[in-house]
C-alpha cells in the first residue's frame, strides 16, 4: 500500500524531553517512508523514537546511540492510524537534527 509521499517533521532539531513530530490526520492512514537523523556534534548522543505516547513499549529506538559527525538513516514501514502520532527525543538537547518522511492516504481509497 502506498499514499502520498511528504515530509512530516523538520529537519528540526531534538530536545531532551519526549515531544510529538508528528500528528496521523483524522481520517489518514501514514506509513513511515524514511527518518533521517544527524549528529554534527563531536561526542555520541542518544535517540529514541515511538509511536504513540513515549514509553518503553512503544520506542522504535530506545536510547540508540548515534555516533559524533554521523547520520541514522531508518528505511523501516510502520503503519500509523489516523490520529496516532509520533515522539522523538534525545539524550542532549539541541543536537540532533530529524527528518520524518511518510506516504499518507485519505481512509477509503483504494491505496489506503
């Protein structure tokens, strides 16, 4: 299945505190196309990731850490329901920056 590509969130960069990226429209279904995070910074920095409100359960990434000057590039498809969204934080605030990219479709067509 596949929808509209479009760029939900950033690139903007991450606090330290768990914060929504992005929010499933009301009648929308999304799937994750690429998320795209870079560390400029000279030291390691963690990132984590979830969908739905943050928790241990629902973390894509959990405290993955991110090496100095390198990128995370998350090709991985997860589908997202109408209205669920999606958090992202990091071990340091202010450094890493984050892309999100998603194929969204209107509920009831045929892509969706």
């Amino acid at each position: 299945m596949t929808g509209t590509p479009r760029r939900v969130h950033g690139p903007a960069q991450v606090t330290n505190a768990a914060a929504t990226k992005y929010t499933v429209p009301t009648g929308v279904k999304a799937w994750t196309r690429h998320i795209h995070v870079q560390n400029p910074s000279g030291s390691p920095v963690t990132f984590t990731l979830s969908i739905g409100a943050d928790a241990a359960a629902t973390r894509i990434f959990d405290a993955y850490s991110i090496p100095a000057g390198t990128t995370l590039d998350y090709w991985g498809r997860h589908t997202l329901e109408a209205t669920q969204i999606v958090q992202a934080l990091a071990g340091t605030t202010l450094i890493l920056t984050l892309t999100i990219d998603v194929d969204e479709a209107i509920v009831g067509t045929p892509s969706a």
